[in-house]
C-alpha cells in the first residue's frame, strides 16, 4: 500500500486489534484514498513446498510487484525482508507504528477473511467462515471428522496428524 501523504485515512491500527466491520469500512477507504495498493498471495502448495515464513516473503514481493507505482522504500512489518529489487526496511511491531503497514495489514485480513467466507459456501462442514483458517477447536474438530480438503497446508502440524492418523487407520 503506498498511502497519500495529504489524504490521510484516520483509524488505522493492527488488523487483529480491529473489528471485522470496522476492517471493512477501512478496506473500502484504504483502497479508495491509497495511492495504489496491491494483494498477492502464496498457494497451498507454494507453502507446503517452501514453508510458511518463504511463502510469505514470496507473496510479499508479488505485491510489491503488483503494485502500479514503484515505491523508493517498503516498510515490512516484522524482522524478515522479501527480496526486492528496491530499498527495504523490516519494521518490528510496524502494523501498529506505520500506517502503510497497518493498511497492508487490514487488506490482507480481510481479502483472507471474504476468501474463507467464500470456500465456506463449498466446504461448509469445515466452518472456514467462522474460524477464518485458524487451528481453532472446532476447527480441528472437523478436520479429525473429514479430513482434509483441498485449501488445507499439508505442512500445518494438525493437518499432517490428522492425515497420519487416517493412513494408519487406513493400514490397520
């Protein structure tokens, strides 16, 4: 997200220490005062292949790289750097000390948040609308009832269990 220096948008914060009504009111602003803006993501089979900490460095740079304009400088939150063919800076804590990253941030959350509701209408038994992807109980619940379905990390530590665990039953 490059942000318009002269039209800031106010209530910027952390995604997480957001509402979800009030992540999507700021989505809509964000994406109409911003500069330019740009969400890339890494497939389920990216992050198994690569693991989770690359896959998102790499969908990182694909945004940056889908961005309209080239930006002087990307603020990253967090202490790992994709790589750039630009100047970049991780920033610790910068969701909530950078307005550009917390837009970022809220973008990312709620693009993800509509793309579980989305998959949800497919594969309701998982209840991707309501645990939005976390490893919650009833979560992992329904993957020990189910399995696992298409849009699940074969490298996520449940799911390899629950998998596991159906490959034994299956051999026994």
């Amino acid at each position: 997200v490059i942000l318009h220096e002269r039209h800031p948008i106010k209530g910027l914060a952390d995604s997480k220490r957001l509402t979800a009504l009030r992540r999507e009111k700021l989505f809509d602003q964000i994406c109409d005062k911003a500069l330019c803006c740009s969400i890339a993501l890494a497939s389920v089979e990216e992050i198994d292949r690569l693991n989770i900490l690359q896959a998102t460095l790499l969908a990182m740079r694909r945004a940056v790289e889908g961005l309209r304009l080239a930006p002087a400088l990307v603020l990253v939150d967090g202490n790992r750097l994709p790589v750039l063919p630009m100047r970049a800076e991780a920033v610790v804590g910068g969701d909530e000390r950078v307005a550009a990253i917390s837009a970022a941030s809220i973008l990312a959350k709620v693009h993800r948040d509509r793309w579980c509701r989305e998959i949800d209408a497919t594969w309701p038994q998982y209840g991707f609308a309501t645990h939005k992807g976390y490893g919650t109980a009833a979560h992992l619940a329904a993957l020990r009832t189910h399995g696992a379905c298409e849009h699940h990390r074969r490298s996520f530590a449940p799911v390899a269990e629950v998998l596991a665990g159906a490959r034994t039953e299956s051999a026994a």
